[in-house]
C-alpha cells in the first residue's frame, strides 16, 4: 500500500476536472426544474461504486477484448483533449440526449461516471497507486454530493460567469494532464 499526497492531489485534480460537476450545475438545475427532487446521496453513490468497480475490473474488460492499458491511455489522452477543449472553447463537441428523469441513470452515469471518467480512471491506473485513486475518487465524490445537494445555491453564488471562469480553468489545467498522459504513454505502444 503507497499512501502518497502527491498522487492523491493530481489524481483528484484530474479526476474534478474530467467530472466537471461545477461545469454541470446548469445541467443539475435544468434536470431539477424538469423533474423535480433529484436523487443526490443515490447518485453520488452509485456512481462512487461505479468508478471503484472499473478501476479493478476495467483493464480485464480491455484485455478480454485484446487492448492494452497503453493504448487505453493513450485513447484516454484524446478524450481528455476533446473534454478540455469543451471546457475552453465553449463548444459541445459531444451530444447527448435530454434525460426525462433525474434518476440514477442520468446524474451518476454518464453524468458523473461517465466515458471521459472511466477513461481517466484508467488512465490513471497506469500512472498511480490504487489506493490514491480510490481516496481521490471518494474525495470527489463527497464533493459531487454537496455540489448536488447545493447547486442551486452555488449558481447564485457563482453567477453564470464565475462557472465560466471555474470551467475555463480546469479545462486549460486537463489539456495540460492529456499531453503528460499522451506523452507518458505513448512509448509503451512500441514495446
């Protein structure tokens, strides 16, 4: 077991960014206006277990279908690119559909949980210590909660600038985590 600060800390900072639950309150409240109570502490959780779960059993599932965690890391580099330019620029690169109900469905997958941070997670994997991934996903996920629990106020707090700021920050901090994770990985490709 390698308890380390240093790995908790990036890994939580990449891990917030590529959740990005400041970036969704508009979402978290829109789906609130839409269907009424959301469901935060199930959300929270489930999506918690969901992340815990593909950190062990990801890179099995990768190998039954024959990809290493090197060439997932890699893929994962360009998922973060895309979510980062997202974040900058402003655009929505990806579509998804309008959820109709404010279940677990929608708010812990893929909402949290859900393509860029399963990818991130592993990602991750290649790098750091299990443990530090798991106490940095836990962190996040209390996080997730009280974002849950409070986005309304926080978006009155904030103003729908300072979640601009906020999201324009943490998208330059994740281009920045794609091409340390790109360049790190890329040499195992050609082992």
């Amino acid at each position: 077991m390698e308890l380390d600060f240093k790995e908790i800390a990036t890994a939580g900072m990449v891990l917030f960014a590529v959740i990005d639950i400041i970036g969704s309150i508009p979402i978290i409240i829109d789906l609130r206006q839409k269907v009424g109570h959301i469901q935060s502490e199930k959300a929270s959780v489930v999506a918690m277990l969901l992340m815990i779960l593909f950190l062990f059993v990801g890179a099995q599932i990768l190998n039954l279908v024959g990809i290493d965690v090197y060439s997932f890391a890699v893929a994962g580099s360009f998922v973060l690119l895309f979510l980062a330019l997202e974040m900058i620029l402003g655009v929505k690169l990806y579509k998804e559909e309008t959820p109709s109900t404010a279940s677990v469905v929608p708010l812990a997958f893929p909402l949290i949980a859900g393509a860029g941070t399963m990818t991130t997670i592993l990602s991750l994997k290649a790098e750091f210590h299990n443990i530090n991934i798991i106490i940095a996903i836990i962190l996040n996920t209390i996080f997730v909660y009280i974002v849950l629990k409070s986005s309304n106020k926080i978006e009155r707090k904030l103003g729908s600038g300072g979640i601009g700021v906020i999201r324009k920050i943490f998208g330059v901090v994740l281009l920045a985590i794609a091409v340390k994770l790109f360049a790190s990985n890329i040499q195992g490709l050609f082992v």
